[in-house]
C-alpha cells in the first residue's frame, strides 16, 4: 500500500509541474515582454538578455506565429535551437 501511495504522489506532483510549466508565457509573446521587462535587469539570464533584445526590441516575429512558423521551415533542423524546435512542433506542426 505504501508503495502505491508514493506512485500516486509522484503522479500528481508530475502532473501539477506540467499543468503550471504550460501556464508560463513563451518566450518572445507579449506577456513575456511584458514580464521581463518588469524584472530587475541584473537578475536576466545571458538567454534572456538575447531574447529580449532578439524578440522585445528588434522585433522578429513572435515564437509560433504564422510568420514564425514560415521563416522557421526554411532553416534547417541542425539550426535550431532546442527551444525553436519544441516552439515548431507545438505551434507549426500540431494544429
């Protein structure tokens, strides 16, 4: 019984972390603009600091817009981030 408990327990825990991960806003959307912004500068990861800039401030096109998801078919798949690829797969091929 004990064992079945533990198996449960990790169950939900699993599942709570893929409830709340799915709930953070993708990097380069408004929200995660907005969010980043709003963060302490010193606190920026060297990812994040990219990104912004990439993203918040040149203004390449949000991760998993159709227009995204038309320049990201032309680049090839030793390219991409691992990021970018799991951003394609979700937004541009399941629809």
């Amino acid at each position: 019984m004990n064992l079945v408990r533990k198996l449960a327990t990790i169950a939900f825990l699993f599942s709570l972390l893929v409830i709340l991960s799915a709930c953070e806003p993708g990097v380069g959307s408004d929200e995660w603009c907005g969010a980043l912004k709003e963060k302490p500068k010193s606190d920026w990861t060297a990812s994040e600091a990219g990104d912004y800039t990439k993203y918040c401030v040149l203004g390449v096109a949000e991760p998993g817009s159709d227009e995204w998801c038309e320049k990201m078919k032309g680049k090839s798949d030793d390219d991409m981030t691992v990021e970018e690829a799991k951003t394609y797969a979700k937004h541009c091929l399941i629809k």
